[in-house]
C-alpha cells in the first residue's frame, strides 16, 4: 500500500483520515465473504433438517468471513495510530460504525454459540428471531457499511474508483435486511400471493384469500420494498446513478434470495430479471439526480410498482389465476410506490441541494 501521508490540522495529526479506493475494495471483498457465509447459513437453515450442532462448514464460512473484516479493519485503525491522536481517532472516516459492528458481532457470536448450547439449533421462522442472530445481523450491517460511509465522506468521491465500493456497499447492506427479513421477502417464494383451495389435474387450484393471508402479503410487499429500493435511494441522493445499477440493485438481491432457498420457484428468477430491466428502464427515462428531487421523487416511485409486476404476472401464468383480485395486487403495487414516493420526499424535502456527484458510467 506504500506510506499513507499524516495530513497535519492546526500543528497537530488530523484524525480520521480517509480510507483509499483499494482499501474501501479489500473491505467490500471481505464482506462479501462474510455475506456469502451468511446466505449458505440461511440455505442451510432452509432446507437442512435436524442441524444439532454450531461447527458446520457454514458457520466456517460465516466467521471466517467475518474473522477476514474484523483483522482488516483492526488494521486499518493500526496503520492510522499516530502519536498526539487518540485511538478513536485513528478509525478512519466512515468506519466508526464499522468497528462498532465488529464489537458487536464478536459479541454475539459468543452469544450464537451460548444460545445454540442451551436451546439448540433454530429452525425454520425460529432463526430469525434468535437474538444473537439478530445481534449478527446488525454488526454485520455496520461491517457492510463502512465503504458506502467512506464514499460519502471522501472529498474524492466523484471518482469511478470511491463510487464503485459505495454502490456494492449499499446493495450488500440491503441484502443483509433482506435475509433476516427473508419471511417476508416477496422473490423467496409465490405461495405469498396464492391461496390454494385444492388440486385439479394433479395441478393446485387458486382460491379466495383469507384476510390474514392479505395482510401478510402486503406487508411483505412494503418490507421487500423497503430493503430492495431504500440502498438505491441512499445511492440517487448523493449521485447520478446510470439505469443499469439501478436495475442490478433491484434484481441481484432477489435471485440471492431464491438461491438461499435451493430455487424452490427457481421461475420467478426470470420475473426478477423483468423486474429489474424494467427498474432501468425507469431510470434511464426519468434520468433522477439531486438536484433535481422532482425526476428522483418521480423515479423512486415508479419503479418498485414496475419491479413487482412482472411477479404477479408471472405467478397468474405459473398457476393460470391468482388469488388475490385485480384491486388487491393493483392496490399492493400503488402502495409501494406510495412508500418510495414518502421516503424520498422524507430524505429530500428540506435537505440543502447538492452537486451531483456521477456514478461511473452516468449519461451526462
């Protein structure tokens, strides 16, 4: 990495001095690893039976993942120690959370191993409510965040190199609500929207949806939303996001779920892709950037009522007629954009204009 240069702030070390590009990518690779050991565990969880035990080749992968993000950013702060600046201040800018969320996976790792000793291994719903696994999820949520953060505090954050990791970083970061949201993720299975009232044919036949089974499903909807569409509009705040990222934001993380539950509806990767050109196509028409929150309101409403159509859509095929009537799933697309719609106005109504700052590749 060569020798990092101590900027000097009134005769004394600045604290937190910022990370470089190649520094914000060994850290996004290391959470990739820490991630990718997280969805096998929730594979694991999802179609393994009988699991009695915390030493499982998942797990291995889980914690060394996250072993590769504690000793990197441990040495981020090392090579930052500088005489005359406190140790917090060595962390660097945008990783105080970061090494926050180290503290507290470690910790809850410890717990992980206590809980599984005393209750066992969760199964199935059970998993998701494991306040250790909570606690994980969280740290690693703050892990995942560090490059975003960084990207947002670097005075160099217009270039191709600073924007890369804050676009992986936020789509990582809403991958990790999404797995522990994962009950009610839309893109994990179709029986969210179907009632079956029997077979025909060997075929099973839709019928009417009880009240319970609608409100499961719309808040399903409004969370998925929420974990798929919140990193994009962190991202269009800050810069000009091109159609194509837009799209990959909305679609990766769906087929990642899918993944994780062995493509039991392995079809609905293809109403995932649909979704997501569909989200581009959005973007590259209403062009969204800062300083104009009318094109971003306009965007970031629109799109998750395009993304979740085709699943209906694809769902009607599959089994010839669905369950929920024309003003259910219509109303449940309006109601998703409605939350986009109030979200956006929340981050941006008010807020001081800023510059655009393009993400690589943006048409001018």
């Amino acid at each position: 990495m060569g020798i990092i240069p101590v900027p000097i702030v009134a005769g004394r070390p600045a604290a937190h001095r910022p990370t470089s590009a190649a520094e914000d990518v060994i850290t996004l690779a290391a959470g990739v690893w820490l991630l990718t050991g997280t969805y096998i565990d929730g594979w694991a969880h999802n179609n393994l039976h009988d699991l009695e035990t915390f030493f499982t080749p998942w797990h291995a992968v889980l914690y060394s993942g996250f072993a590769a993000c504690a000793v990197w950013i441990g040495l981020l702060v090392w090579r930052r120690r500088v005489p005359g600046v406190p140790w917090r201040g060595a962390v660097p800018a945008g990783y105080g959370a970061a090494a926050a969320g180290v503290v507290l996976f470690l910790v809850s790792g410890a717990a992980d191993f206590t809980w599984h000793t005393v209750f066992g291994i969760e199964q199935d719903i059970k998993a998701l409510f494991s306040p250790s696994h909570l606690g994980l999820a969280a740290g690693g949520f703050l892990i995942l965040g560090a490059p975003f953060a960084a990207a947002a505090h670097s005075p160099e954050a217009r270039s191709r190199a600073r924007l890369v990791p804050a676009v992986v970083s936020a789509m990582l970061c809403g991958m990790v609500g999404a797995f522990i949201l994962q009950e009610f993720a839309v893109y994990a299975r179709h029986g969210l929207v179907q009632t079956y009232g029997g077979t025909s044919g060997g075929q099973h036949v839709a019928s009417s949806a009880p009240s319970s089974s609608i409100i499961v499903a719309f808040g399903s909807f409004l969370v998925s939303t929420a974990t798929l569409f919140i990193p994009l509009l962190l991202l269009s705040v800050r810069w000009r996001v091109r159609a194509w990222l837009a799209a990959v934001l909305a679609a990766v993380p769906s087929v990642a779920l899918q993944a994780m539950v062995a493509f039991r509806d392995g079809w609905l990767v293809g109403a995932a892709a649909v979704g997501g050109l569909l989200v581009g196509v959005v973007w590259a028409t209403a062009r969204p950037r800062p300083e104009r929150p009318g094109r971003l309101l306009t965007a970031l409403a629109i799109a998750p009522v395009v993304f979740w159509g085709p699943y209906f859509g694809a769902v009607a095929l599959r089994d010839g007629a669905l369950t929920f009537s024309p003003e259910l799933w219509g109303g449940m697309l309006v109601w998703t954009g409605l939350e986009m719609l109030a979200l956006t106005a929340l981050v941006t109504v008010g807020s001081a204009v800023r510059p655009s700052r393009e993400i690589p590749g943006s048409a001018p």
